[in-house]
C-alpha cells in the first residue's frame, strides 16, 4: 500500500487516524509513502533540484510517525 507524504488537511498523526493505523497493521500489507510529488521546478537544474526536494521531506514524515508513537503502537506493517 502506498500513502502520499503530505495529504492536504491530513494529520497522520492525529487521533482520527488511528483506525486507518489499525486496519493497515491488521491487514499486513507493506506500507510505503509516496515521496516525490512536488514537481514545481523547471528549467536548468530541475531534475537534481526535484530530487533532493523530493527525498529530504522523508525525514520529516519518518520522524513524525516515530516521535507520535505510531510505530510503537502499530509495530505490524511493513514500514518502508
């Protein structure tokens, strides 16, 4: 299953998320985040520029899935 990094209006980690959490830990289906999604650059530099965009708000999102619990309370998926 793949899940976009930033949904608009989208708190993963809040409360209301929790039985989306649930359902994907009970059905153990690998879960991954769909991290290059901007696109804004063109022109010269666009490629490397959209790259190193792309790749670095992972960290952000990692960090708000680990620092919020999530993955200590939903330790089933394959996170990836």
């Amino acid at each position: 299953m793949q899940l976009p990094s930033y949904p608009h209006d989208v708190r993963y980690n809040g409360s209301a998320m929790e039985p989306m959490w649930d359902a994907i830990e009970e059905s153990g289906i690998p879960l991954s985040f769909h991290i290059g999604s901007s696109g804004r650059q063109r022109g010269a530099g666009a490629l490397g520029t959209a790259v190193t965009v792309a790749l670095q708000p992972y960290r952000e999102l990692w960090c708000l899935l680990a620092f919020s619990g999530i993955l200590d309370r939903h330790p089933g998926p394959t996170w990836g």
